[in-house]
C-alpha cells in the first residue's frame, strides 16, 4: 500500500513521466543552477509576487535543489526548463471545491526561453494523468491572475472550468478545476497516450498557472 504522503496515498517518487518530448523526474543536484534562474527571472516572476533576488537564492539554495511529493523537475534533452507542482490548498484559502478546502493545486513555472513551445501543456497534462490514476476521482485546482493571458489559455486546453473569480493580492484572480471524470474526453486519451510506457503499466492522468 502506497505511503501518505503531503498529497495523499500515493507512492512517491513515481518513475519518471516520459512524453513525446520531455521527461518530468525528481530534482537533482545539476538542476541547481536552472532552479536559482527560474525563481530570479523577472518575465516569471511577473504574475506570481516578482522575481527572488539571486545572491538570496544562492545562500539558502542547498547543493541539491529541494525534493518533496508533488514536486516535478521538466527536463528537456538532459536540461531543466520549468517545474510542475501539486500541492494540497490551505483550508483557510479564498475559493473553494471540496469541504474540507484540502484540494490539490496545480502550479507550474517554465524559464522565459522554454516559452511558446508548448513545453507547458504537455508537462502539465502529463503531470494531472498521473494524478488522475494515483488518486482516482479527485479534482485539481488552478488559480492564476486573469491578466495571466497565457496561463488563462492553458488552463482552458487543458479543461479546467471556472469556479470563481475574486480579488487578492492587488489583481483580479481566476479559480479553476479539473475533473478526470469526464470519460468522454478525447484529452484524456490523449494525456494517456501521452505517459504510457513511463512506468510499464498505463498511466494516471496528467495535468502550472501563472
């Protein structure tokens, strides 16, 4: 039975997530330097609170990059590009699905040059098939700023629905969700396609924001 993890039941780490192009793994120690340029890039930081500043990263980065259940390094041809996270929302968060306010949350972040390639949806798509099989029947959570016009859209390819709209933070925010339940859904044959053979067995579905 799968140890419980921040995210549920689930055995973690998976294998790693292969699609047509990337690979989504643990981080590693050579992603260090990818880590500290992701959250120190202005263009990222322009929807999620601004960018950290470098030599801050650089003395409380440790050697190796932190690894944690829902956490997702997107490696493209041996390099990192972005991560991909799902985490469990606070219960005192502003919007909610379930009862409890415990969803989980997708959030994704790619380096400005890995943009326009569609890098993004199929990281993400491949990250919600996995969870679709690893927690059958849970939805996920998506939240980003409506000026977010790129991660508006993304969140649309890949079928999440609006919940809500509120503001916080200083700008009008958009809530999200994603159901696996929708069996006639040719994107969800699709995310299937897209990781079969990652672990030898057919995958669980697939699915950042700002």
């Amino acid at each position: 039975m799968p140890a419980m993890t921040e995210l549920g039941p689930v055995a973690w780490p998976p294998p790693p997530i292969r699609t047509e192009r990337l690979v989504l793994r643990e981080p590693e120690a050579r992603d260090r330097a990818a880590v500290i340029e992701l959250l120190a890039s202005p263009e990222v930081g322009t929807y999620i609170g601004g960018p950290r500043q470098r030599d801050e990263l650089e003395r409380a980065m440790p050697r190796a990059p932190e690894r944690r259940p829902g956490l997702f390094v997107v490696d493209l041809d041996g390099a990192m590009i972005g991560t991909i996270t799902l985490d469990r929302r606070e219960p005192e968060s502003q919007g909610q699905v379930r009862p409890d306010g415990r969803e989980a949350e997708l959030g994704y972040l790619f380096l400005p040059e890995a943009w326009g390639h569609g890098y993004a949806g199929e990281a993400c798509a491949a990250v919600l098939g996995w969870f679709a099989g690893a927690l059958p029947g849970e939805q996920v959570t998506l939240r980003t700023q409506t000026a977010n016009v790129r991660s508006m859209r993304l969140a649309a390819k890949l079928g999440f629905t609006e919940v809500e709209r509120f503001e916080a933070y200083g700008a009008e925010q958009w809530l999200g969700v994603w159901s696996p339940s929708r069996a006639g859904d040719p994107r969800l044959n699709d995310y299937a396609e897209a990781t079969r053979g990652s672990s030898g067995r057919p995958p669980r579905s697939e699915p950042r924001r700002r």
